[in-house]
C-alpha cells in the first residue's frame, strides 16, 4: 500500500504543479510565483500518496489473491477513480461544514471529474507498469502478487 502511495504520489505532484500553472495562464495572471510552488508539490505528494494508499486498498479487497494477469483495466480504473474522487469528495464535505462554503455545482463536477480521470489513468498505468514486470518480481512462492 505504501508502494502504490509513493508511486501515485510520484505522478500526481509534477501533474498538480502543471494544472496550477496551467490555472493561472489560462487566468491570465502569469506565471505564478515561486513561493507558492512548495505548497503546491506538497500537496500533490499527498494527495497523491492518500489516493494511492486507497487504491492499494481497494485493489486488495477487491483482487485478494489474484495474479497480476487476473487484473482487468476497466475494474482497476474504476477503483482509481472512485480513489481520486475520495479526495475531492472529503475536502468538500469538510468545508461544508462551514457556514461560507457554497460551491457551484460546475465545480463539484469538474473536482469530481478530474479526480476520477486522474485516479484511473494512474491506476490503469500502475496495473501496466505491475504487468510489464519480470515475473521473477511477483510476491510470495505461489506467483500471487496481491496476497496479503
């Protein structure tokens, strides 16, 4: 689990710095200032750390001793994207609790959307670069690379 976070946290950082900085060209407010990148890497790592945890562990309820070549991409991104959706998903709902957080449903949509978009493409590309791998690599004497 902790693997998967550190791989999902790998991609999403780089990908959280890029839609900022897409952010604010398309805003037209230039290029952001360097201070604020920091906190934008370092949110990413986590964000994408917390998704890949929650991937991992919804990859073993749902493929508990199951081989790699078992896995099929549609189920695994849609694991990913109910995993990327979490974030987005507990984010709102805590700052709801606020009496000022009111955000317009285009935005809920596109948060949703683009956490589930970017849960399945790492997903789906975690389950690639996993099938990709030499088989000496699986876990376990049996050739289970997801048992426990």
């Amino acid at each position: 689990m902790f693997g998967l976070g550190a791989l999902w946290a790998a991609i999403w950082t780089p990908t959280g710095a890029g839609i900022f900085v897409i952010q604010s060209l398309a805003g037209g407010q230039g290029l952001p200032p360097w201070s604020l990148f920091a906190p934008i890497l370092l949110a990413g790592a986590k964000n994408g750390f917390l998704a890949g945890f929650l991937f991992a562990g919804g990859l073993g309820l749902a493929y508990r001793s199951r081989t790699f070549a078992d896995l099929r991409p549609g189920v695994i991104g849609a694991i990913g994207a109910v995993a990327g959706m979490l974030l987005p998903a507990g984010a709102m709902m805590a700052a709801s609790m606020s009496d000022h957080f009111a955000p317009p449903a285009l935005i809920v949509a596109l948060l949703l959307g683009f956490g589930g978009a970017l849960g399945a493409a790492t997903a789906v590309g975690s389950l690639r670069m996993a099938q990709a791998a030499p088989p000496e690599l699986e876990s376990g004497s049996s050739g289970r690379a997801l048992e426990p």
